[in-house]
C-alpha cells in the first residue's frame, strides 16, 4: 500500500481529502501543522507529499520541501496553496515540487494528480539505457554519469524520459505539458520552459534544442 503524508492546516480539507485519498486505498498520514510535520520526516517511507504552502505556525511549506529533498530526493511533492501567483510556482518548482495545486481545487482532481504520479513514479519497468554519457534506468529511475548519481525530480525525469523516448522529435510546449504534467493540468506554459532549464542544468551533456516560438527536441 502507497503511503501518502498530507500536510494542511484547513482542518476540514484535511479530514476531507484524507477520506478521498483513503477511498483510492492509500495509506494516509496526515498532519495540521508544519512542525509536527516536520518532526515526521525521515522517520517513515512516504510515496508522495501533499504540502500546502502557507501552514499556520512558523514553520512553510518551502521549509518541509527543502527537508524532503535532503532527505527523499526522488519522491513526488505536490504543492497546494489559495496564492496564484508565478512566483509561488516558480520558488515551488525551483525547491524541487512536482506540481502545483491552487486552491480552492477539487477533492477529485488531487486523487487524479497523486494517481498519476503513483503509476508513473511506481512503475515495475525495467530498462536501462546509456546517452551522451549517462546511464539511465527507466524501472528504478535513476540517473548516474560515471560513479555520481544525478538526482533528479519526478518532473525532470519524466520530461527525460519523454525525450529519449521521442528522439528528433519536435514538442510544442502544449504537447510537453500534456505528456509530463497530463491532461487535467491547468496553468501556464512557463512551467515547460523551468523545467527544461533545470534538466539542461543537472545534465550538461544533454542536447535539448530550443525552437523558438513552439518549443523543444532532443537530438
């Protein structure tokens, strides 16, 4: 069973997805405050965070995600919070969020996001491949170049994987979105162009091409 940690400090929103989630059979620790969420960290396997940003006491949802990533680099983290504004995205993304939720939001599309991830994350594939120096293995998703680990985040790692998947293969940022964030997203295409800087940044050797004005190809 998939453990799933739900920090959000709306009492009721928290009781009420914990509900939903569990209906879905994952196993749901769930916490209304930064700091007892805080203590919790490391001590258990989590499969994916659900964070919201703005918690009640001194403690962010930016402070647990830099815990997290200290500590579980590869799990997936959904950020949730009321402020629609780029830079919350951008400051969620850079600290290494999966996605990003803005409230109020339906019960129904965070069980589809935390489903997604799951499947793609959790997978049992197995199939190692080797480019432009890396090794690359699609079942434990994990990136290596020589002996050092290049860890990257759930995004990051499938936006590779949809690029070695379609070499030469031109993508709009439309088609990007659609194939690493899914069909449910909604928000803009800047995303696209954070992560492929960020992927470009952790993989040098990597040959992401910008077409202006459409998109990306990997050659």
């Amino acid at each position: 069973m998939y453990r799933i940690c739900l920090v959000e400090d709306e009492v009721n929103l928290n009781n009420l997805m914990k509900s939903y989630l569990e209906r879905e059979n994952y196993e749901v620790v769930n916490f209304y405050n930064g700091e007892d969420a805080m203590d919790y960290i490391g001590s258990e396997t989590i499969h994916l965070w659900v964070l919201d940003i703005m918690l009640g006491d001194s403690i962010s949802g930016y402070d647990l995600i830099k815990k997290i990533r200290d500590t579980s680099p590869e799990v997936p983290v959904i950020f949730t919070s009321a402020r629609d504004q780029d830079l919350d995205k951008i400051i969620g993304l850079e600290l290494g969020s999966d996605d990003y939720i803005t409230k109020p939001y339906s019960p129904k599309e965070l069980v589809l996001r935390v489903n997604n991830f799951i499947k793609r994350v959790y997978n049992k594939k197995s199939e190692k491949i080797n480019y432009e120096g890396y090794d690359i293995d699609f079942g434990k998703r994990l990136v290596y170049f020589g002996e050092k680990e290049i860890v990257l985040t759930t995004l990051e790692f499938d936006l590779l994987v949809m690029f070695l998947n379609n070499q030469n293969q031109s993508f709009s940022r439309d088609d990007i979105l659609k194939n690493v964030w899914g069909e449910d997203y909604f928000g803009s295409d800047r995303v696209v162009d954070d992560l492929v800087r960020r992927l470009r940044k952790k993989m040098p050797n990597i040959h992401i091409n910008t077409l202006y004005g459409y998109g990306y190809r990997l050659t």
